[in-house]
C-alpha cells in the first residue's frame, strides 16, 4: 500500500500543486516547480506566517539580496565549515551522504573501515566533507576575486542588516527582524519530495534581546511556532519538539529545538518541521570583527554597549507546504462512495469557493451561475481568496475533484434558484448541503472564514 508520501506526490501533480523540475528534458534532481494551485497555498502560507510574525508593531520586514559579498560567509563560517560527510559506492558509483545511510552510520565507523552500499551492497569509500554551497562568479572576468555562492539560508542578510534596521528604525530591545526567501544547497541526495531540495524557501525570524532574558525569549517563541501549526489545523499527534541534545548543537547555538512533523520518513516517522535555536550573540560579534562594523546595541537608559543574543525560529516554507498536504490528506467514504479530500485549514485553501451550474445545457441556469461567480469575483477582490467556475463533468465529479484539491465550499446554481433565488452550499469535509439565498452568500463565507 503506497505512503501517504507517495499519494501526495502524484496528487500534487495530477491536481497542479507540484510538477518536477525541467520535467520534459529528463528533470533536474532537487528542483520543483509550483503550479497554479501551488502557488495559492505556498502564498496563503506566507501570508499567514507574516501575519503571525508582524501583529507586533517590533518586528521589522526584511528582503535581503540572494547574492552576497563573499566575505560574509567566509565570516560565518560557512565557507570552511558548511559540508556534509559524502561517500561513494566504488560499485555502482552511487553518492550517499553518511547520515543518510541505514542506521544512520557514523562518520567514525567509515573511517574504521568500509560500510555497505545500500543500492548494491558494494564497498563504499572513507568519507569526506563535500562542499554544499552553490558557488558563481559576478561580474565578467571568472578568478577567484569575483567569487559568491548563492546563499544557502537567509538569515545572514539579517544580521549583516542588523545596523541598518537599527539606525533607520532605533528600536528598543526586544525586537526582530524576519524575512521570507530562496535559499540554495547543493543536497548529495535530494529526496522524499519537497522534504530536502536543492532549491527551497525559507521564512525566518531573527529575536534580538538581553542576554540574560534569551532563555525566557526561546520558551516563549517555541510555545508560539506550535500554536501556530495547530491554529491552521495540523493535528496533535503529527507534530512534536525535540530537544537538541549537547553534542547536536550547532557551534554558534547554546540550545536548540526542533518542531517535527510526521512524515513518515524516519524511523520513528518524524523529521525536523521547524528549528528554534538560541543563536547566542555569536553572529553580531563573528561580523563585528570580520567587517570592522560596530554592530553592538546601546542600551540609553543602563548607558551599557553589549551584543544582544538572537533567538531564531526557522521554518522550511516548502517542508510546511508538505506537512499541510500531508497533515489534510484523508480517504474516506462520502455517500457511500470512497473519496480523496485535502482538508485544509480555510485560510490556506488554494480555493475557498467553487461555483456549478447544475447543468451545463441549459443557457439560463449558466448566466445565473456567471452572475453569482462574477460577484464573488467582485467581493474577493484584494483579498486572498480565489474563485473556481467548474461545468466539466456530472455534479458527483465536480464535488471529488473540489475535495481532492482542498476546496472549503462548492455553490452549486440549479432549477431552484431560477425560482427563489437560492443556491446550495456544500461543506467540503461533511458533505453538508444547505441552501441560502444569493444575497447572503457573502457574509456566510466571510462568516465560515472567520
């Protein structure tokens, strides 16, 4: 029976949420195109999350450049130390990267000598660190002065901005400064899906604040990433934290936790969502003294100069698409017949509203269809809500297919409303059906919205 990994996947493509990158010429491993409804979601989900982080008036926007100065990965260690352990297979040739590999075999072990191959069972080689940042070079003349990699996570154009924002702005701590971008790696083994890519997006916050208060920041903003998954419908029992154990931390982290979704992939089933760690006031004081900038914050009422430590929450934008997908995912049976329905929070549905003619024959109930679609078009517009018109197929198709791509409601135009100007509403995971009257349909959606 496949995993509901595997049905997303072909559901993704078959309804256009995700379709394979340069698919046509043989695809490009690690690359994803996003299709008409995929963009809805993707951009439902954002906009969700910047709502969340900008509702207080101390978090600063940001949109840093994907191409940086050399020298601020050189001084973020990024240069010397971003790699992953490689082996190859001296057999099939195939390239794993070691934490990949079954049992998650440790670098150590290789280096006693040979493991497996898990392809072929062939001898694989000593493991050795490969590079995982994509390098290019600017301008016309390719040596190593005009060097830059494109940036393999967004949060160091926030601390390289950290001046900027502070002279522009002069905020007071706490505050934050958050950003949504592309982001690039070049992963020895892009799989399962959007799970780990070569390509993704990334939506950060950057928390600068006292030192001695960065404990209370972290417990605070960890509480506050998990209500946020539950307030737009992922289930309890598919998300987690995970404390970072000592020896897992990341040299710049004095804690760290991740929020792990179930997908499946794993031993256990879970795998990093989200990671929040206590960056401590390692990031400032690294480029400090790298560019020579004071990047220090002056506190006016203590007349005291220190590095504010940064709590940051760092979510995969293309690993919550998945979690949402795979988390809204049910087979059930409706009517006595089995369906596939995408129960997705209302705010994220690519869809909020379909709207049928019963009939597509009949020339009087489409023009009444045309006009009940035309002013949903209207009230909609400048909101993030989209609108489908569907006359392909019997009513029975028209609901599965609604269902299988997550639309909260379909308005279904027949006989009836012909008489008394009422339409019927269906509920997409009841398969309720109400009818009410043309001119409140308006304030019902915006009502069930809510």
């Amino acid at each position: 029976m496949a995993s509901t990994l595997e049905k997303i996947t072909s559901l993704a493509k078959r309804r256009g949420f995700i379709y394979p990158g340069s698919e046509i010429y043989g695809g490009l491993a690690g690359t994803w195109d996003y299709g008409p409804l995929g963009v809805f979601l993707k951009e439902n989900i954002k906009y969700e999350w910047w709502r969340h982080m900008l509702r207080e008036d101390h978090i600063y926007a940001l949109d840093g450049a994907i191409l940086m100065n050399s020298k601020v990965w050189e001084a973020s260690g990024h240069v010397e130390q971003f790699s992953d352990p490689l082996v190859d297979c001296k057999k099939c040739k195939k390239r794993f990267r070691v934490d990949h590999l079954p049992r998650r075999t440790a670098l150590r072990d290789l280096k006693d000598g040979p493991s497996a191959c898990p392809e072929c069972g062939g001898e694989l080689t000593e493991a050795r660190p490969f590079q995982m940042m994509f390098k290019t070079h600017a301008g016309p003349v390719e040596d190593s002065s005009s060097v830059v990699y494109l940036r393999p996570e967004t949060a160091q154009a926030i601390f390289v901005n950290f001046k900027n924002v502070m002279d522009s702005f002069h905020p007071n701590l706490p505050f934050g400064i958050a950003q949504v971008g592309k982001a690039f790696r070049n992963e020895i083994t892009p799989q399962h899906f959007l799970f780990r890519a070569r390509e993704f997006e990334q939506m950060e916050l950057e928390y600068f604040g006292r030192p001695d208060h960065a404990d209370q920041y972290f417990d605070d903003i960890c509480k506050m990433r998990m209500d946020w998954f539950l307030s737009l419908g992922i289930k309890k029992k598919n998300i987690r934290f995970r404390k970072h154990d000592k020896d897992e931390l990341a040299h710049y982290a004095k804690q760290a936790t991740d929020i792990e979704y179930r997908y499946g992939i794993s031993e256990d089933g879970f795998s990093e969502l989200e990671g929040i760690a206590n960056r401590t006031d390692f990031d400032l004081k690294t480029h400090s003294e790298h560019s020579r900038e004071d990047l220090q914050y002056f506190d006016e009422e203590k007349k005291e100069r220190f590095y504010p430590y940064v709590i940051e929450p760092s979510l995969g934008l293309d690993r919550a698409f998945l979690a949402f997908l795979m988390d809204g995912y049910e087979e059930d049976k409706l009517g006595g017949e089995r369906r596939v329905v995408l129960k997705l929070h209302p705010k994220l549905a690519p869809i909020k509203v379909a709207v049928f003619p019963l009939v597509a024959n009949k020339k009087d109930i489409i023009e009444k269809a045309r006009e009940v679609y035309r002013a949903f078009s209207r009230l909609v517009e400048g909101m993030r809500f989209r609108v489908m018109w569907d006359d392909i197929g019997n009513i029975g198709k028209r609901y599965r297919r609604q269902d299988e791509i997550g639309t909260p409601w379909c308005v279904t135009i027949d006989y009836q409303t012909l008489e008394d100007d009422t339409v019927t509403i269906r509920d997409r995971d009841t398969g309720k059906q109400e009818r009410h009257n043309i001119s409140s349909l308006d304030k019902y959606i915006l009502e069930m919205l809510k």
